[in-house]
C-alpha cells in the first residue's frame, strides 16, 4: 500500500502537466481531465484510509522513500512521504472538497475562454498541498509550501486583466515571502540544533535542546503559519484574494492554503509542547485573529469579502485551539475539517448567486433570492447553519469543543481566551445572519447595471449544485459523526496526543453560553435586517464600522509602517551611500589624483633640469657619506 502514497501527488500533478502542456487541442475536454485526476486522488486516498483503519494504531504510520534529493556531507535531504492519522484526514479533505470544486468549476468557468489552464492550475494547486501534508521532512514540506504559493498566485490573478485581480495576486504572494522567511529560518534553525530537519530525528531529540531554542523555532513557525493562513499581522491578503474566480476562494479558503498554517503548528507539537512561550504566542494570534475576523465580516456588502473575514475568524479558533496544546490538538483538526465543508459550501454557494446576478456581488443589491434559487438558498442556508454552531450540526460539535478547550486551559489565561472565543461566537451569529439576510430575505433590490441589463436569478445548473449538495450533507452530520464515540479524537490522538485539562465550568455551562450567544447574535442581526428595509447605500456607520470596511486599516498601517518605513530606510541608505560611501571612494581617488598631479609636474622635459637633480643628489650623497664616516 505504501507505493499509493506517490500516487495521491502524481495524479492532479500529471493533470497539471498534460493541461498547462498540451495546447489548445485540449480545450474541449481539459476540465474533465482535471477533474477526474483529481477524483482518482480521491479514490487512491479512500484505498489508503481503508488500509489504516484495518491496522491498529501504532501501526498506523506508513512511510515511501523515492529518492535522496541532496547528499552532501552530514547534509541529507530525501524525497520521503509520510502518511499517518493526521496527513490521512488533510489527503481525504484536500481530494474530497478539491474534486467538488473541480466539478462545480465545470459549470462556473463554462464560457471561459481559458478554462483548461484554469483547471491546470487547480490541479497544481491540489499536488502542492497534497506535497506539502505529505512530506516526512521539513525541507520537502517547504516545497509544497512554496507551491502552495505559486498555485495560489496563478489562481488569484487568473484575470490578469482586471488590474485589481493582478494586484491582489501580488499582495498575497509578497505578504506570504514574509511568513515564508519564517519557515525557511526554522528549518535553518532544526538543522543547527538537531543535525536533520527530518520529522523523526526533531522530533525524537526536541527534548535535547534548550527551551529558548525551541522558543525561537516555534516562533519562526508561527510566523510562517500566519502568512499562509491569513493570521495578524500577515491577514491582509486575504480579503483581496476574492478577485479571483470563485472556486478559487472556496479552494484557498476550504481545503487548501489557509489550512496549512493549522497543519503545519499541530505537525510540530513535539516543538511547541516544549515551548510555552511559543504556545502562547500562537493562542494569543489565534484568539485576536477570530476577532479581528469576525469584526472586519460584520461591515462588508460583498458577499464573498464578508465570507473571507470569517474564513480569518474561523481559521482564528483552529490556531487558538492548536495554542492551547494537547488539549485543543485535536479539536483544531476537527473545526479544520467541519469547516471544510460548510466554507466550501458557503463560497460555492456565494458563486451560484453570482451566477445568477450577472456577476454581481453586493449584497445589496439582492433580496429575496430564496425564491429563484431554492436549492443555493438550502444548501447556503445549512452551511450557514453549521458555521454559527446551531445545534447538532457540525458547526456545533467542533467549535464548542474549542471553546470548552479554551476555557480548559485554567487560569487567568483560560477565562480570557474563552471569553473571547464565546464574543467570536456572538459576532459569527450576526454577520452570518447579516448575510443570509441580505441575500435571500426581504424585497429585490437589484438594479440593472450600466449596460442597462437587469438580472434574472435563476438556479444554477446540476453540475453546480451537485458539489453543493453534497457539501451541505457534511455541513449536517460530519461533526457529529466524528464525535460518536469520540471517533475523531481517538483517530487523531497517537499522533496528536490529547489531555482534557481542568475546566473551571462544566461542559453543559459553555453549551449554554454559546447558545446565548448564538441566540444574540442572531436576533441582533434580524433586529437591523430583517426587520428593517436594507438601504441601498451603506449609512455611514460608527467609527469602528469604517474602521472594519477599510478592514481594520490594516492597509494604512502597512502603508505606514512597512512601506512608508521603508521609502525612508531606503532614503537613509541612499544618502549613507552617497555621502560616506561615496565620499569616502572618490575622496581617496581624488586625492591620489591630486598627488600624481603635483609629482608630475617634476617630470618638465629639459635636460637641464635633470641635469641639477642628479647633480643635487649626488652631492647629498656624498654629503651623507662623508658625514657617516666622521660619526
């Protein structure tokens, strides 16, 4: 079974290669080639699961050595995979959700003129993360991590044309160069400390080094995590990253990237379990990004940048869960998972609108869609559903596990990192409400665009709502599947390791409080929304309302900060560079200019004058002879 493994890369990796290769001739049939490579991943992944689940748990690691890549010296690198319980479920969710959203690309990108590069670039996107799960080292989980990043900026810009879908792709691959630095400074750092930057020496040996060493790998760790998963600092790409298709979005949002950053702390917990500073630092991230999130969601009209502040928040309670160590290891796969679904299922869903809308994507501007689009409205509706955690919905299950973690982790430290868990929750009920209240409720409100044309919402075709369809029914009941019996936890916990803490309320009491929160946030949202006309034009708002439209000012801030900073460090540099530098160059060569210039001028051409020169130093030799013998 282990030489599948390869195979679960190679399939979307040879559909990249024939698509991006073949030419025009595969115009025609190019999304279908994408698309069943992709399922075939899928299937090779199922074949692999049921192998697992036939071992016993210590059994339930297999590992595939292709080739040593580098050799030189005690420096080894090899091309090795490693599939375990924790690269098993990313294989299944990034093949699973990645082969709906290569289905429901059919019909979305149907009149794109470069559909099959599109879906080349799906695939490319789906073997770089598959790569990146599936690496046994480091290194070569650095090169996933790059191709992540390649793919990522191919799919955001895909309409280059549109200077603002070019733009954005620029942000996202310069803001993750900065989270990748952090990643490749770790790696540096395991090879310094532990001779290999292979999983099992690291790992193994973590307990050998000083704790201020593993803080600082930990925290370059972090830094790389919150690149790719769109955490504070590194966030604000994210909400421009909607300018590419779709399916993009729910890929980026759902399966792949900003899942990386989630995987990538709990692959090392071995580093952070020794690390407490360093676990701390990745709660408080964790706990300030699902708010910041969750703020930024509850001011924004476009329907998919409102779905990309969740993203931010919901990827948030996974960092804060994967913080909080054995204790919320497990449940921040769990949440990654259940989101999954029912984000896919909302961006997909947020596609179908826009489908139907001419493009369209201000909330604003629709109303009462329920009517014309039966099915997106159910299937959007379950999806919304499970993200607030209404109960017993998958929503429900993953997320008030991290909240009780939260709250498990004792201390002053515990009540602040669950209060502000339960105040995400709140805020999630009301701009998701705010959402399916703009969109679905209330009277049309849509107008016809500039060319005069009106829209006509209508439902989305199978091959749309299918990959829908199915990702509601893992909106429903995956969470509570996993949870029977505690299925999940004890599929993930020989590699994860798990510890139930010491809660100071029980588990019913944050039940109950969550529930409160819900209820509020949902009935605040209905109070401004639902009963309420939607105005056509945004009101102006409160200060922190703008303040979250501009999205925190995150862009002023980098503005000021990193590029004002650096015009200024770069003037500086400019000036040292002229002024000493320079000066200091040409100063010496002008002064050996200056020297040559003078000695020259002893050099006339008459004989005459030479002639008293020699005779001149001949008699101070004489001279000086004569005074050394007298001496």
């Amino acid at each position: 079974m282990e030489n599948l493994i390869a195979l679960l890369i190679a399939a979307p990796l040879l559909g990249a290669a024939v698509l991006l290769v073949g030419g025009r001739r595969l115009d025609a049939v190019g999304q279908w080639i994408g698309t069943l490579l992709s399922a075939a991943s899928f299937v090779f992944g199922l074949i692999l699961f049921a192998d697992l689940l036939g071992k016993n748990a210590e059994h339930r690691t297999l590992t595939q050595h292709l080739w040593t890549w580098i050799s030189v010296g005690s420096f080894q690198a090899d091309v090795t995979f490693r599939l375990d319980q924790l690269s098993m479920t990313f294989v299944l969710l990034i093949t699973g959700v990645g082969s709906l959203i290569h289905l429901y690309s059919v019909g979305y990108m149907e009149h794109d003129e470069r559909r099959r590069r599109f879906f080349g670039y799906l695939n490319l996107f789906l073997a770089a993360m598959l790569l990146l799960v599936l690496a046994d080292n480091y290194l070569l989980l650095y090169v996933g991590w790059e191709g992540v990043g390649l793919a990522s900026y191919l799919l955001i810009g895909f309409w280059q044309h549109k200077p603002s879908a070019a733009t954005a792709a620029k942000k996202a691959f310069l803001v993750n160069r900065v989270g990748d630095m952090g990643l490749s400074i770790a790696i540096m750092l395991m090879f310094t400390t532990f001779g290999s930057f292979a999983f099992g020496p690291v790992f193994s040996h973590a307990g050998d080094a000083s704790e201020g060493k593993l803080t600082a790998i930990g925290l370059m760790l972090l830094l790389a995590a919150c690149g790719k998963s769109a955490q504070v600092p590194l966030q604000s790409w994210l909400g421009d990253a909607m300018e590419g298709p779709t399916p993009v979005s729910a890929l980026i949002h759902a399966a792949t990237m900003v899942t990386a950053g989630v995987y990538l702390i709990v692959r090392s917990a071995a580093i952070f379990n020794l690390a407490p500073d360093a676990q701390l630092a990745v709660t408080v991230v964790g706990a300030v990004t699902l708010l910041f999130g969750a703020i930024v969601g509850c001011a924004k009209d476009d329907i998919k940048k409102a779905l990309a502040g969740s993203t931010m928040s919901q990827i948030g309670y996974m960092i804060l869960a994967a913080g909080l160590g054995p204790i919320g290891y497990v449940f921040a796969i769990m949440h990654l998972v259940t989101h999954g679904f029912f984000k896919a299922g909302l961006f997909l869903g947020a596609g179908s609108v826009m489908h139907g809308m001419n493009d369209e994507v201000d909330m604003r501007r629709y109303g009462g869609l329920r009517k014309y689009m039966p099915v997106t409205f159910i299937t959007f509706g379950l999806g919304y559903l499970a993200i607030i955690g209404f109960p017993f919905l998958s929503g429900f299950f993953s997320k008030d596990a991290i909240i009780e973690a939260a709250f498990a982790k004792g201390g002053t430290q515990g009540w602040i990192l669950g209060g502000a868990a339960l105040l995400g929750a709140a805020i999630t009920a009301f701009y998701m409400t705010r959402v399916m209240l703009m969109t679905f409720f209330g009277e049309k409100r849509w107008q016809p665009d500039e060319n005069g044309n009106e829209p006509h919402p209508h439902e989305s075709p199978k091959v749309m709502t299918i990959p829908m369809v199915l990702l509601a029914f893992g909106s429903v009941f995956a969470g509570g599947l996993f949870s029977i019996g505690d299925r999940f936890l004890n599929w993930l916990e020989p590699v994860t390791g798990h510890s139930e803490g010491h809660s100071p309320i029980s588990a019913a009491t944050v039940t109950g409080a969550t529930m409160v929160c819900l209820v509020i946030g949902v009935g605040i949202a209905w109070a401004q929304y639902g009963r309420k006309p939607v105005p056509a034009v945004a009101p102006r708002g409160s200060l922190l309302t703008r303040a979250a439209r501009r999205d925190l000012l995150q862009d002023d801030f980098n503005h000021v900060v990193l590029v004002r900073g650096g015009e200024h460090l770069t003037r500086s540099l400019v000036y040292v560079d002229h002024t000493l530098v320079d000066g200091v160059v040409n100063g010496t060569a002008a002064g050996f200019g200056g020297l040559s210039g003078r000695l020259r001028r002893v050099q006339n051409g008459f004989a005459r004058s030479y002639a008293v020169s020699m005779f001149g130093g001949a008699a101070l030799l004489v001279a000086a002879t004569l005074l050394m013998r007298a001496v």
